[in-house]
C-alpha cells in the first residue's frame, strides 16, 4: 500500500505551561511497522495522544488516515461490516481490574461490534486464552498490557498506536508480539509503535527517533546503520544525538 | 446513541459490581440496619419514626447512589478507560444512560430491601403504597447518581470525592424539611431550600408516606426532581471531554 497513514505537520503541544512538543513534522507510512523511540520523557506519549485525537493541541496539523486527528469519522465504524479505523493502547493499561479477562473483551466488542469468535481469537493472539476467567486486576503488569492490546486489536483497525506494549515482558513473549505484529502489517495494518528500548528499534521498518519534544530524525534501521557506521543501534541513536547538538 | 453500546455499558458496570460480593451486601444491609436503629433510637415515639423514618427509606439510595457513581467515574477517569472509551465509538449518552441503567437497577434492590423492612417489619405507614415509595426512591437514586457523575469531574483523588458527600449532600438533608419543616427556618434558608433538588425529593416522599391526598403537587415535586437529575446529567456530558490537556 501505498501513502501516509499519519502526517503531522509543525504539531506543538504546550502541557502544564511548558512546550513538550516543538514544532514536529513527520510521515508514518501506511501498511509498515514503525517505530517512535526515544527516552522516557522525550514526548512520545503526548504525540501518540495528539495522533489519536485526545490530546490538545497549541498548533499545527495532525492527519490521520486522510482526516483530521479525532476526527468522528474516525471512531465509526465505516459500513456494516467495515474494520475499525484507528485502535489506541496507551502505556498503563486502561482496562478494568474489576471485570474478569474476558468479560473486559466482551465490553469493548460490544462497542466495537466484535464477534465472540474474533474476541477468543485476539486473546490467544496475545497469548492469554488460558487466562479468560482471571480477574483482570490480578493479573501482572504485563498481562494486563495484554488485555489492553488484545481489546484494541478487536475491530481489526487500520491504524494501531501503541504505546509501550512490550515494556516488562519476557523475551519469548515479546518476540511473539513483534511477530504479530508484522503479521498485521502485512494484512495492511499500520502501526505505530513507541519504546524507550533501543533494541526494539532493528523490530521496525520505519523509525522516528525523537528527544526533548523534538523529531531528531526519520529513518529505517539500516540506513541509520549505514550513515552513522554503527552496527548497534543504541549507539547509532546516540551519534545521532551528539550530531545533532553539534 | 445505540441501544446495544448503552446495555453493554450498563452490564458492565453490574458485572464490576457483582465481582465485590461487599460492595452489594452494604449496599442491602447498611438502610435497613440504620433504619432499625432510628426505631430503636425513637423507642416509645412511634410518630417521630413515623415522620422521619418513612420518607428516609426513600433518601437512602439517593445518598448511596451519588457515593457510588462518584467513585466509579472518577476511577473511569483516572484509570484512563474513560479516554480509551472517548476514542471509540461510543457516544457520551451511551456511557451516562449505560450508568443510569445500572444504578437505577441496584437502587430498586436497595429500595426494595429498605421498604420491606420498613414498612413490613417496623411497622412504618404508606398510606398511598409502599410501592410509590419504592418509585420514588428510585427517581431520587437516578438523582443522586446524575449528581455523583457530576461532581466527579471536579474530584481529582477519592478522598476528594467521598468528602462531596458530606458538602453537598449534608446541606441538603438538613434543609429539605426532614429534620425541620422548612416554614419553620429561617427566611434565608427557607428561600435556599427552594433551590435545591432533595427539597422536592424530600417533600415528594413526605406526601407519599402521609395521609394527605397526592395531589398534582407530587407530580410536581417528581417533575422538579427529573428536571434536576436531567440537567446535572446534561453538565456531566459536557465534563466528559474526547480531547484533554
């Protein structure tokens, strides 16, 4: 597929009176895997938020999918049996600890007119099919980041923003869900995938490596190997990093 | 608004509720206990019960309902599934009337179990049914529950929260006409009174648990009461935002 699932154009967000996003500019192009890295704190989350359409914004333009960010249009459902548009998964799971696993997926199918079949489906996708039963408050940390991926993948969006889904989880398992997560790119889905782990950046086909509220740079693994003569990435970013403050 | 996302909303906040087994046996248990104790409280003054006791078993889920509602949205908001739920697609009056449903629903059984022991066991009168009661008490729940969404949009912590209840719900339990009849206060509190919702609620129960006749005055009282529930549902609505700061 080709074109821009996402274009951000000079999008600055001012939070709590400071500026956390300086002008930022950047295309995240459709049916690919890419990745959004930079340290904890560099405005990630805030510019996934203005992406979804929930954040406020103190200038410029986000498009997504064609409209605007938040658009109404882009919450509904297009036609009766259309996939959903846009699904959000923010860094702390928002699912509720009060319902069991699968009584969490039943709610949000209800909303986004998911099967019972597609609800089993997402749970052993996200390796949880054994938990359904579970009070979803008693589950760890990451299994509940499961839930709240296996939710957002329900209505098989167009584009998926996740944020930190991998954070804390067992090698094997992350392994897994960056293989699904391919998998989904390649039936067409776009996806935007935050981490503060640089090694999770050779995961991606795309990267967008941000610090301080700003887009250092938008690139792929290998022409940031390339270009900075590093083989590590950790160490590419960081030379990105030292050019840039030159 | 659907039909189908709004029964989802509403049966998911009963599945949240049926998990905390406590929750549902204080929610029971806690009226009718301190409705025995008032009988025993006004021992040997069976009209002071009579008066007090049976239009209280009609404010009940009013008080409940607000504390309620109050904590579940705010911990909708703080836990973040109030801004996941803002970017599906699920409309605002989906989430305010799933609620309703489901507060609506306890507040029967509540009002169920209070007037039962009330009015069959303690030996308080309804005149006109305990049944009415039982209505009226689920209107003043919905009432109570539209003000709890309310207010949860200006409690950022639930100690915030749980301390509306004694702001702004005390005020109103002492001005209503339940302690003292409202013509015998002061001018100024009498002319506050007019203006707060639990006034009619209060006097809508006050009506049904005496011997006088109904009257349109009920209906208006009850008109009062869902003109109050409505718009403080509507002002909820506007504090629930798909974009924040």
């Amino acid at each position: 597929m080709v074109g821009n699932a996402i274009e951000v154009e000079e999008l600055r967000v001012v939070r709590g009176g400071r500026e956390v996003l300086h002008e930022v500019s950047l295309d995240v192009p459709a049916g690919l895997v890419t990745g959004l890295l930079g340290p904890s704190g560099c405005g990630k989350t805030t510019l996934m938020r203005a992406i979804v359409g929930v954040q406020i914004v103190a200038g410029g333009t986000v498009r997504v999918l064609g409209l605007p960010a938040g658009d109404p249009a882009l919450r509904s459902r297009v036609g009766r049996h259309a996939r959903e548009r846009v699904g959000y998964v923010t860094q702390a799971p928002s699912v509720y600890g009060d319902l069991t696993v699968l009584e969490n997926l039943r709610y949000f199918a209800a909303i986004v007119e998911a099967s019972p079949d597609r609800v089993a489906e997402v749970l052993d996708a996200v390796g949880l099919g054994d938990r359904t039963g579970q009070l979803t408050g008693s589950l760890s940390g990451g299994q509940r980041a499961r839930v709240s991926l296996a939710s957002a993948l329900l209505g098989r969006p167009e584009l998926l923003v996740l944020d930190e889904p991998t954070v804390g989880l067992d090698p094997v398992l992350r392994a897994d869900l960056w293989k699904m997560f391919h998998a989904l790119a390649d039936e067409g889905t776009t996806l935007l995938v935050s981490s503060h782990v640089m090694d999770e950046a050779a995961e991606c086909d795309q990267l967008l490596l941000m610090r301080d509220g700003r887009l250092l740079e938008q690139t792929t693994p290998q022409a940031l190997r390339d270009r900075t003569g590093e083989d590590d990435l950790g160490r590419a970013f960081l030379s990105v990093i030292e050019a840039a403050e030159r | 608004m659907t039909v189908r996302v709004t029964a989802a909303t509403a049966q998911r906040v009963l599945w949240q509720i049926r998990h905390d087994k406590r929750t549902i046996a204080l929610l029971l248990v806690v009226p009718c206990f301190l409705l025995v104790l008032l009988r025993y409280v006004l021992d040997g003054r069976p009209h002071v019960f009579q008066e007090i006791g049976a239009p209280l078993c009609g404010l009940f889920p009013f008080i409940v309902m607000f504390l309620v509602t109050s904590i579940t949205m705010l911990r909708e908001r703080t836990t973040g599934t109030l801004e996941r739920l803002m970017t599906l697609p699920l409309a605002k009056l989906d989430l305010l009337a799933g609620y309703a449903l489901a507060f609506g629903l306890l507040a029967a059984l509540q009002a169920a179990a209070v007037c039962v022991v009330g009015f069959a066991l303690l030996g308080l009168h309804a005149p006109h049914g305990a049944a009415l009661v039982g209505v009226l008490a689920i209107a003043n729940a919905l009432l109570g529950m539209a003000l709890g969404l309310l207010v949860s949009a200006f409690a950022q912590t639930e100690f915030q929260a749980v301390q509306f209840m004694p702001a702004l719900i005390f005020p109103q339990l002492l001005l209503c006409g339940l302690f003292v009849a409202r013509s015998a206060m002061a001018p100024l509190l009498e002319a506050v009174s007019w203006a707060l919702p639990l006034t009619y609620a209060y006097d809508a129960l006050a009506r049904a648990t005496s011997g006088a006749p109904l009257g349109s005055a009920l209906l208006l009282d009850v008109l009062a009461v869902a003109v109050a529930a409505l718009g403080a549902i509507a002002l909820a609505a506007l504090t629930l935002r798909r974009r924040t700061a």
